[in-house]
C-alpha cells in the first residue's frame, strides 16, 4: 500500500470521474487527476505515463477511454492493472458497460487481479448514462430540437451519473465492497423516443425524436467535433447492446449505497433548469 496515499481518477474531466473527484476533494482524499492534461498527464495509448501517474496511489478508479468495447482495451487495460498492482495499488473501482462481452472479459481482468493480489477490486457496470443526453454531443440535437439517434424501440434503465459517481465514491473509500460487482440503473425503462419526451416535458418545448442509421449517427457527431473514434464506439454500442437484453432494472443503487437511485424526470427538470438545453 502506498504511503502517499493518493486515490487516482481517470477520465478526470469526464462524465463520471470529475463528479468522483469532486466527491473526493470535498471529502478530504488526495487525489489525482488522470487525464493527458494532468500533472503528471496520463494516456492509455502511452504506457511511459503509467508508472509516473500510479507512484504514490492507493487506490483507483478506472475509466477506458473511449470505451470498453474499443479494439484492444482488454488488454490494455490487463497491462494497465498489473503495473497498478505492481505499484501497490491497493483498491481498484472499473467502470464498465452492461451488455458488452468486451466489457465483461474487463471486468474478469479487474477482479482475478484483485483475488491473486488481495487487492479490493469492485466492478461498477452501467446501463446508458442519463447524461449522454446534455454531455456527451446529444445536447446539441435537443437544442436543435431533433434528436436523431440509431436506438431501437428497445426500454433502457437510464442510469444518473450521479448515482454512478456516489457508488464510485463508496466503493473507493468505505469497507464492504471488494469483490462486488454492481449493475446500476435507473428507477424504470424508458425508450429513447420516451426519455426524448421527457426531456420536451421538462424544457417545455417540442423535441423530435429520430432514428436515423449508425453512419447518418457518426456523421452527425463529428460534425458536432466528436472525435471519429469515439462516435464510431457509440455507434457500435447502440447496435449491440440495445437488443433487448438490458430491458430490465436492477437493485445495484440499492445495494452499493442503501437508497433508491434517482428517477429519469428528475434529471431532465434539474438538467433544464440549467440551460444546457436551451436554443442557441
């Protein structure tokens, strides 16, 4: 265990793990920032920068950019862990996706190295995110009004990533959670054209929903200056995992933090109430 005592966040700027760190800070942890623009900067496609961002670090939570179901994130993320256990580090959080088998062989990876190790490890597997609506470029098409994505008329969970980032927090700092594997979701499913609905309700204003293809989807978002790498992920996601085997909800709030987890319209009203959504 490292005497520094630093807990690491990577994907420090993104959806989950600023909202962890900010969780950290307010409590008092150490923390440090894992991102390319971080001191010292951290890159999954660099393994130099590995050894300098994990000195120092008891515990981590990991977040692969851009996805889990990216070519060779398995393995990057094998190497990426043993460096970790190699450092001492000794509590790992994974955040995975629900539904993918790329993501579950991750999470396999996470938890032998935690059993060989006697390392906490803790798996946080996640239905689609309710802030993929107003962070991740789908903002834009509300602003716009439309909102053209490649989802079937399949039920999601939609799951806050601030309940995502309180289960992070715990699993990081409290007892009780090694070896656990927590499947998050929201209250109930919602197709997107339904939580597209809920979203007009909440800014009172009239928002289409459109299923358009996966290429009509990546065009749409590099347009919007998301990297084509990680449009194309997005789209692979949409045509695998929305087939109907995640159309159904968990008890992974519940059981991580003994609470219900927040329910998609309050997203949407205190998502309004913000702006992010309002006309340009």
């Amino acid at each position: 265990m490292s005497s520094e005592n630093l807990t690491l966040v990577l994907g420090a700027s993104g959806t989950t793990g600023r909202r962890v760190a900010a969780r950290l800070v307010a409590r008092g942890v150490p923390v440090r920032l894992g991102s390319r623009s971080g001191t010292p900067p951290f890159d999954w496609a660099d393994e130099t920068t590995w050894a300098p961002v994990l000195h120092g670090v008891s515990a981590a939570y990991l977040v692969y950019h851009p996805d889990l179901v990216a070519p060779g994130a398995v393995d990057t993320l094998r190497r990426f862990t043993d460096a970790a256990m190699a450092a001492g580090v000794g509590r790992l959080v994974l955040l995975s996706g629900r539904g993918e088998p790329e993501a579950e062989a991750a999470e396999r990876v996470v938890l032998a190295a935690g059993a060989e190790a006697d390392v906490d490890a803790t798996i946080v597997r996640c239905a689609f995110f309710a802030q993929n609506f107003s962070e991740k470029g789908f903002e834009d098409f509300i602003r716009y009004g439309t909102v053209a994505l490649p989802a079937p008329e399949v039920g999601e969970p939609f799951v806050d990533a601030e309940d995502i980032a309180d289960v992070v927090v715990a699993a990081l700092t409290e007892d009780g959670h090694a070896q656990q594997l927590y499947e998050l979701t929201g209250t109930r499913l919602l197709t997107f054209a339904e939580a597209v609905a809920e979203i007009a309700k909440a800014t009172g204003r009239d928002i289409v929903y459109l299923r358009v293809s996966g290429e009509e989807f990546v065009t749409g978002l590099v347009a919007q200056g998301i990297p084509q790498a990680e449009a194309t992920v997005f789209a692979q996601i949409f045509a695998t995992v929305l087939d109907g085997r995640n159309a159904h909800v968990t008890e992974g709030v519940r059981r991580a933090l003994g609470r219900e987890p927040r329910d998609f319209a309050d997203y949407a009203h205190d998502t309004a109430a913000s702006g992010v959504w309002d006309p340009s």
